[in-house]
C-alpha cells in the first residue's frame, strides 16, 4: 500500500500542473449517443463530477428515447422555470449548453 504521504504528494504535484483554480475543478463529460430501431436516440453520457452527473441525469431524463424532431422541439426555457440557471456557475452554464448542443446536434444528424 503506497503510504499517505507519497499520496499527498502525487495530489499536490497534480494540482500544480493547473495554472487556475478553474481548471482544477473542471471536469470531463463522456457523450454518446444510440439510435433504436423505431429511430429515437437513447444518449449516455457520465462524468467525474457529482454535480455535472446530476445534471447530465436531469438533461436524459428529458432527451434521452425521444424521436429526433422532438428532441429538437424542446425548449430549454425548462432550466429557468425550475431555476437551475441561476444556480451554475458560468463554467458549468458553459457545460450545460454544450451538452445539450451536442444533444440537438445528434438529433440534426438523424434527421437528414
């Protein structure tokens, strides 16, 4: 067992490599997405991050097994009505749009 120490140390040298405290807390978000036979998409997607994963749940609850005019259809004025928007950070306002981009373009895709 690799002692506390060198631990502390490797966490240490890790965070150093950061020039911001931004950077330090950013984390990456793995998409993809599936088409089923009657043409909805199923999406997945998981981070590190338990904030940016129980965002990514409440974005496929709404997204994910839909049709894909319909995921296009949906308005995202749904964040604002249940005040999500004004609880990020604009780095995690930034990730959320970017998700949901990557959502809707998925679903562009499967239209053409």
């Amino acid at each position: 067992m690799t002692d506390y120490n060198e631990q502390i140390a490797e966490l240490i040298d890790d965070f150093s490599f950061f020039e911001n405290w931004e950077d330090k807390y950013q984390s990456v978000v793995y998409f993809s997405n599936s088409v089923n036979n009657d043409g909805s998409i199923n999406f997945m997607a998981n981070s590190d991050a338990a904030i940016v994963q129980g965002l990514i749940a409440l974005m496929l609850k709404v997204y994910s097994g839909r049709k894909p005019q319909e995921i296009l259809d949906i308005d995202t004025n749904f964040l604002e009505q249940i005040g999500l928007d004004e609880h990020l950070s604009p780095t995690r306002k930034n990730g959320l749009s970017s998700l949901i981009s990557s959502i809707k373009n998925a679903a562009k895709l499967e239209l053409v």
